[in-house]
C-alpha cells in the first residue's frame, strides 16, 4: 500500500536500523548519492532497489526521488537516521483506506532524539509531511528544503522517530557547518532578488511548510540572531524542561545561526572587495 524512499550518502551506520523499520513495505527504494562504504550492499542485502544520482543541491536530489517508478500510489519519504514505528504504518494505512480525492499528503510529527533524550520541548520543528501520493508533490529551495503538496494535507496522530546525533557531535558540526554556507548564500540570493516575505503568512498560514518559510525569511532579517534563538528555545520553548539535551541542542542551534550570520557578513565584505577591484 505505501512505497517507501531513503535517501543516502555513506549510511552504512544507520540505514541497516531504518530499512528494519520498513520492512513493512514491499517497495523500498534507495536514492543513493555514490557512497564510498558498505551502503549499497547493505541496501541490496536487503532486497532494496537502489538508484544512484550525483547530488547538486537537496530539493533537485529529492525530486528526483519522487521522480522514481514506485510500485505503490503512496510513498513514505525517510531518511536513513529516521526510524518508523509500527503503531505509525496502522494508522496511516487505515487513513489511506478512507482519505478523501483531494488528500494528497499526510503530515507527521517527528521527534527528534539527542542520546536517548526526546527533545520534546528543543525541538523547533516537530511537524513534517513524509506521505505523498506519487506524483502529486515536488521540492523547492536548495537547503532546508519543502515540500510543496498538490491538493489538501491531513495530520496524523502518530510520530516516526529522529536521530540526528547517531553519527556524533562532530558529525553534526561538520553537516551544519556545510548547511550555513548553503543558508548564507541563499540569504545573499534573496536579498539580491529583494524576496519579500510575509509577516501574514508567517503567523497565520494554515500551510506549515509555507509558514516556517516565511517565519525563517523574516528571522534571517533580525539582528542578534544567536542570542534570539538561544532564548527563544530555552525560555519560550522550555528546552530546560529536557535536561541537559536541551540544554545542548539550544546552544549547538545557536552556534549554527551564528555560523550563517558570520557566513554572511564574509560574503558581503568579499563583494565590496571585488567591486573595489
């Protein structure tokens, strides 16, 4: 009834733990990015059909993963640290078996895991849309990427779990590190463009993926952006509530707005420097 599609690039760590997850689908398909370890085998072992593409940017690699001939009308979009409770696939197969025509995508909470620690309160993100009906979605921008559904979307009562620290803190750093370089570019893009963003959508949009577009559009205008952030999750949020995990999950979120802010501020010098050349 649901496809199911991973996305890789050298995931011989976690992917065995995700596909266990799945193995509930009788179509798993591997969109893989040239690993250089053990993923493919492990995927093949597995019975998954794999597909490989060169990545350019990460909306672009996600819809041609939707791109991919699936066997089912539904497809469940997952990353190799994210992991599917069977409680989830019972409840997503009874909605699909009664959803409305103009339903075309299911959205999901996810909880996201420091250690063994849900970030319940940290978390600035919980609500994610992962089921689509082939053909019926695409991606847009290159970094932190959303999805854009054609028809109505429901919410679904369960979660589906996030492990974004399976790899280690150094992991994080170096993804994020790589991340803020893409945000500062995209940041210098929209001003050149002078994209304006939208204080209506950003409160009141009924369209999640729209209004945290909007919301992040507007941050990116504050100045203090750290410090803001920081606060906002362990006050406003009550991260404190998660012990020592929010704690760190607040300050490491803090760190990477302060690597897009200081990103930015080097792009912009280096362009005055060249126009003065």
């Amino acid at each position: 009834m649901i496809s199911v599609l991973i996305l890789t690039k050298n995931e011989e760590q976690d992917l065995p733990g995700c596909l266990r997850s799945v193995s509930w689908s009788d179509d798993i398909h591997i969109l893989d990015s040239f690993s250089d370890d053990k993923t493919l085998e492990i995927a093949s072992n597995f019975g998954a059909i794999v597909t490989q593409r060169k990545f350019d940017n990460y909306s672009a690699q996600r819809n041609a993963g939707l791109n991919l001939d699936f066997k089912n009308e539904w497809l469940f979009i997952l990353d190799a640290d994210e992991r599917v409770p069977e409680k989830l696939i019972v409840e997503l197969e009874e909605q699909i078996t009664k959803v409305p025509e103009n339903v075309n995508g299911f959205r999901i909470r996810r909880r996201d895991f420091l250690n063994k620690t849900w970030l319940k309160h940290a978390q600035i993100s919980p609500f994610y849309i992962r089921v689509v009906k082939v053909g019926k979605s695409r991606y847009h921008r290159e970094i932190n990427e959303v999805i854009e559904v054609d028809g109505s979307i429901l919410d679904v009562v369960g979660y589906f779990d996030h492990y974004p620290f399976s790899k280690g803190y150094a992991h994080w750093l170096s993804k994020h590190n790589q991340y803020s370089t893409m945000e500062a570019q995209r940041w210098m893009d929209e001003h050149d463009s002078d994209m304006k963003f939208s204080f209506k959508k950003a409160l009141l949009s009924k369209d999640f993926s729209e209004k945290r577009y909007h919301q992040k559009g507007l941050f990116y205008k504050i100045p203090g952006r750290p410090l803001i952030k920081w606060l906002y999750m362990v006050i406003w949020r009550r991260a404190f509530l998660d012990g020592n995990a929010g704690f760190t999950y607040a300050s490491l979120q803090a760190i990477y707005e302060y690597f897009i802010v200081i990103k930015t501020k080097e792009m912009i010098l280096k362009r005055k420097q060249n126009s003065q050349i």
